[in-house]
C-alpha cells in the first residue's frame, strides 16, 4: 500500500495525531466510458436518490464508483483514472454533482514520489476530462467554488533550506488559471469556500503555530480571520452555514492529545467541542447537514465511537459505540441519514491496525463499504 493512500486514508498517523507535512505531488487523467449508450453511467446514476461516490484504489488506476447506500451491493463504477504504480489520486465531487475533480501522478512519471509535480483534471458525467494543470500537488484534494465552474488547489516550489514556497491556485473550467495566495513563511491548506463563494478560507502552519485567513476568489481582500493554536492543527472544517470552523488541535503541556474546537468566525471565539477529560484523542470533525458536529472519541477505556456534539464543551452523544476498534467520521449523507465512518482496529490510537469503511445508520445497522485502507470518499450524490 502506497503511504500517499495511508496518509490520505486517516488511519494511524491520524489517529496518533502525527504533524501534518507539506509535499507536491503529480499526476495523469485518463476516463473510460463504460455505457454505449447515449447515457454514460455518470449521467445514469444521478437523479436516482443518494449514491455514496468513492475512489478504488488499483496498482496501476483508481475506479470512481457510485454506491446505493440502500444496496451496498449496488455499485457503479463511473470513472476511472490511470496513474503512477503505487500512487492514488485524490477526488472530490462537485457540489452539483455533475463532475469529479482530481490530482493524479501519469503513469510515466520518472522517480514517482508525494513530491513529484502532478496534474489536476476535471472528468464530467458526459465522460470529457479537462486537464487544467500539471504541476500541483498530489496530497491536497482540490476545493470546488460553490458555483462549480472552478476549483482551488495547492502548488509548492522547492526552495534549498526551507519548506519552499506554497501558492494556492485557482483553476477555472474555462482554462483560467490565478495564484490567489503565495506564503514563504508557512505551509498553506485550502479548506473551503464560503457558502456565498465571496472567499477561499484557508489554514497555515508554521513554527508559531496555526492560522486561519480568508481571500477573496481573485486574490483580492487578504485577510487573517483568527489565530487558531500555537500548536499544529488539522482536519479543518467548515459548517454548512458558514459561521464556524471546527478543527482539531495537537496539544502539548500537562495534558497531551489530539482535541477538537470550534471558531465562530463572527465572534472569534474559540470553544473545546468535547473537554479533554472525556477523551484520549478527538479527531475528524465532521459536519452534518442540518448543522451538528460529528467527532471520533478515542475513550479512556479504550475504543473510539463517533459522537454528536450537542453544544460546545457539553456531553456528547455516541453514535457508535466501540471497545476493540475506533470509528472515524468520514462524511454525512445529504439527508443525515447515512455516516460513513473508517473503522479502525485497535482500543487506542498507537496500536492501531487494520481499516476498513463502514456505513452507519441512523438507527445503528453499520454495512461494509470496503475493506481495503485505500478507498476514499469523494463525495455523495443527491
């Protein structure tokens, strides 16, 4: 298994809370149209209720599958992305579902590693793929604008004796391309557009700790919206609304760990989800639909379940519950209905073993995604 595929897939060096790294990456497109029909099966499963959509890992390329949450067995492959051997790609789907957009290692790539330059593409459900820029990094999904037309993705230039020089670059879908943001002081996360699409708001790290700034999509208005911890900090997320990033942060001092907060952006308050106390280790926030937040909760006693947050520093109520393994939120289903989660072998962190996804009902009934670490989500179909 490829490490881009385990660094990716939130298992062991998420659930130890290890530092995040900056590296670039590269990457090939290449789509097969399954259906001589007029209809590609992009264009057929959409329309018809929720489909999970994830990407399968492959020695050689990534299949882009749809999944009936109602019929786990039900599956449709919808793409599929030729790439170095070893190196998966990184998908997200468009909010109006319509199109996939990547990064990639070609399968050609001489000296294949997370830091070779890699591509970024756009595959449609009519099966058009629009490569839109061959040298960005591989490790950082891109970020769709809320209108689709465009997405945001991340660029390192290597620099003797520092971390090199870090560009967030927007690619339109109409060959445009901008760098809206360029650091030479620390590592930049794009993490997600306003719902309104007025700005790209984006995370830095650095030995000084964590940021969170706010540019508008030109470039234009700059601005550092809160300092977010002296110490390193990941996963970062934005509500549905808009109004408040959860995150979570790598504590040092008397107490150790991996803890999860929340920023109103508004206020620039910041509230501990979960208090410590409760918890070994909390990671992968996760929004639901109507404005909950999910978090996987390693316990003291051991295993990790995913809970709700029902107000900031408050109890929290299990959505799973675990004794041998730890449940990592992955992504909600539009109707809240559906959580996928990695469940993780292991009662703690550092003896984490084997992943796989699941899929968890409101109601509890857990159904196996895949049992293989390398199948990631990409997003879901309405």
């Amino acid at each position: 298994m490829s490490i881009v595929r385990v660094l990716s897939a939130l298992a062991r060096p998420a659930l130890a809370g290890t530092v995040l790294t900056a590296s670039a990456a590269g990457g090939y497109v290449a789509y097969t149209q399954l259906q001589a029909s007029s209809a590609t099966a992009f264009q057929q499963v959409r329309g018809h209720g929720e489909r999970l959509v994830v990407s399968e890992f492959g020695e050689h390329s990534d299949a882009i599958v749809a999944i009936d949450p109602r019929h786990i067995a039900s599956r449709t492959t919808i793409a599929t992305v030729a790439h170095a051997p070893g190196y998966g790609i990184f998908a997200t789907l468009s909010p109006q579902g319509d199109a996939l957009a990547y990064t990639a290692l070609p399968p050609d790539t001489p000296d294949a590693g997370p830091g070779a330059p890699a591509q970024a593409a756009v595959v449609d459900d009519r099966g058009k793929t629009l490569l839109l820029a061959s040298d960005i990094d591989l490790l950082i999904p891109p970020v769709w604008a809320p209108d689709g037309r465009s997405i945001v993705v991340r660029k390192n230039i290597p620099e003797p004796h520092s971390a090199g020089i870090f560009e967030l670059i927007r690619l339109g879908r109409d060959g445009a391309r901008a760098t809206i943001t360029t650091s030479r002081t620390a590592a930049i996360f794009p993490i997600a557009f306003a719902p309104d699409g007025s700005k790209l708001y984006f995370a830095t790290l650095n030995a000084q700790g964590s940021d969170l700034y706010s540019v508008a999509p030109d470039g234009s208005g700059e601005t550092k919206v809160a300092h977010l911890s002296d110490q390193i900090t990941r996963g970062w997320t934005l509500s549905p609304d808009g109004t408040t990033l959860a995150y979570s942060v790598a504590e040092a001092g008397d107490q150790p760990g991996l803890v999860t907060k929340m920023l109103d952006l508004a206020s620039g308050d910041v509230a501990v989800a979960i208090p410590q106390v409760q918890t070994k280790a909390q990671l992968s926030p996760t929004w639901k639909g109507d404005g909950q937040l999910t978090i996987g909760a390693v316990k003291p006693s051991g295993g990790g379940d995913a809970v709700q947050v029902q107000a900031a520093g408050g109890p929290a109520v299990p959505l799973t519950r675990n004794t041998a393994s730890m449940d990592v939120p992955i992504a909600w289903s539009p109707k809240g209905d559906e959580l996928v989660v990695r469940s993780v072998a292991g009662t703690t962190p550092f003896a984490a073993g084997a992943a796989r996804l699941d899929l968890v009902s409101a109601d509890g009934v857990r159904q196996r995604i895949s049992s293989s670490p390398d199948t990631l989500v990409v997003g879901w179909l309405r």
